[in-house]
C-alpha cells in the first residue's frame, strides 16, 4: 500500500512542488542522482569507469506530451553521445533511454524516428542503447519500436519488467542469440489482472524470468540489489555454463554501491544506472517506492533542516 502511494503521488503536481520546494530535498535526491548537467554524468562516468565497472546513463525528461520537448530529449541523447565518444568511453558506457521522453505518448513513429537517431548517435560513438520499460500500457508499442531498431542495431537492449503477469513469455521471445535484455522488477503501478502486487510473487516471477534468459543465447542483463536473487544468478551461471563476459547486472547509482564493487572485483560485470538531469521528481519518487526505507533519508533531511 506505501509502494502504491509512492507511485501515485509521482504523478501528484501537488506532492512534486513539496518535495522540489523543500529544503535540502535536492541534496538527498543527489544520492540516486548524478547531477543536473552532462557534464555531471560525465565525471559520475569517469568515477564509475575507473573503478572496473560499466555505466548505462539516463537523461531524466520522460513522458512528454509536446513535440518541442521530445526533440529536445532527443538532442541532448545525442549531445550526451558525442561526448562519450570524444572522451572515449563509448566501450564502457551506453544509454538508457524512455521513450515517452522522446514522444511515444504523441506518436509511435515519430518516437521511432527520435530513438532512431539516438541508436545513429551511438554507433558513432561506439556504444549502443538500451530502451526501458515504463507504464504497462507501453509495453506493446516499445516491444515494437525496439523490433523496429534491431533491424539496423541488432545491439539495441530491451527490458522486461518482472512483475508483468506476462513476463516469463516475453523473455522467452527474447531469450534469442544476440538479443540484450536487462531483467527488472518493475518500479510502476499496474492493475492486479496485468501485474503481481506482492513482493514475494514478484520475486518468484524474477527467478522464472531468470531462468529462461540464462538458459536462452541472449545477454541478460540482471538489474537487482537483492542478494538472494543474486545468489540465484551465480547459481544460474553455473548450472547453464556462462562466462563472466555473457551476461551483467545492474545495478541503480547510489544503491549498494559496495556490493557494486564486490561483484565487479570477484570478475563480473557490473554496470551502473546512472541517471542525471533536471527533471528528477518522478525517478526519484520510484526510487523510493522500490525501497520505502530510503524514505527515512528524506524524513531525516526535512526534520534536520527545520
């Protein structure tokens, strides 16, 4: 019930002036956040790179309702590339990226055609970029603007979101040889026909979901902090043969970042999610609706500030 408030209120405008106007709310978002700027994520990457691990960046702007921000989105991925490639990180780091940010919730091929250009930008700068999953409502269509990609960038990830009734199936027509696809629990609201409600349902549906990736000829990317399913994985890995280099977890800036490490050091891959940018309400309200416990870090900065 606390999770499905969290959620809603990062729709409420009412509950985005509280946080965004209260004080030191900034800095505690900072944990989760890179910064505000490109330049921000650049050195959060350098920090990231030089200490053995990967990074996915994320330029926070999603659901976007005009074609003016759309296309801005969409300049700043591009912007954010080129400067990967010049600093010559492009092995190290991707893109992530929503594409209600660049315009599904006005029109599927024009999102198409923005995404397109920002999967162009990124084989310029030798890297590739992975599509999120957002409101269940989008599934279908990112599925098919993904499918669309792969035809020109086979490298293209995809994501499946583990409390989707629908799960397991929609790994099973991923689970293909050169397919990327980073496994989520999900950080949205859905209807209990479409979705798992309950933490230990969604934690069952990740292990089936795991299952079929690792046992498939894709590259699953594993996004988790939770170290019983991680133990899952290493067992996984073992059972199905995997090299290190066949597959990576994920994990979200500012989250265990030790254990981050840990991974990286004992040979895995590990690749950070580092998001950036000044529209960070609503990511960093799922953030809190993932772990409710870090709703105590914001109580402490708001008490400790009055």
């Amino acid at each position: 019930m606390f999770r499905r408030a969290l959620l809603a209120a990062s729709h409420s405008g009412g509950a985005r002036r509280i946080v965004e106007t209260a004080p030191f709310a900034r800095d505690v978002a900072r944990r989760f956040i890179a910064g505000e700027t490109a330049a921000d994520a650049a050195r959060v990457t350098e920090q990231l790179t030089d200490d053995g691990l990967l990074v996915s960046l994320d330029v926070l702007g999603e659901d976007v309702h005009d074609k003016g921000r759309a296309e801005t989105n969409t300049v700043r991925y591009i912007e954010l590339l080129d400067r990967l490639g010049e600093d010559a990180l492009g092995a190290r780091a991707e893109v992530s990226v929503k594409l209600t940010a660049v315009g599904q919730s006005l029109d599927e091929e024009f999102a198409l055609e923005n995404a397109r250009r920002i999967c162009d930008a990124a084989a310029s700068a030798g890297t590739t970029v992975t599509f999120d999953m957002e409101e269940h409502e989008t599934v279908d269509s990112t599925l098919r603007i993904v499918h669309e990609l792969r035809r020109d960038h086979p490298t293209v990830g995809a994501v499946v979101q583990a409390y989707l009734r629908r799960a397991e199936e929609y790994c099973a027509d991923l689970a293909y040889e050169g397919s990327r696809v980073r496994l989520c629990k999900g950080a949205y609201a859905a209807p209990e026909a479409i979705a798992f409600t309950e933490k230990d349902d969604i934690d069952k549906s990740f292990v089936r979901c795991m299952k079929v990736l690792m046992a498939g000829k894709g590259y699953p990317m594993l996004a988790t902090h939770d170290p019983r399913l991680i133990d899952i994985a290493e067992a996984l890995t073992l059972l199905h043969s995997r090299d290190a280099d066949t597959f990576e977890y994920q994990m979200l800036y500012g989250v265990r970042p030790q254990e981050q490490r840990r991974l990286a050091a004992d040979g895995a891959q590990v690749r950070v999610y580092v998001a950036y940018g000044r529209d960070w309400y609503e990511y960093f309200m799922r953030r809190l609706a993932e772990k409710p416990a870090n709703l105590r870090l914001v109580v402490r900065s708001l008490v400790g500030a009055s």
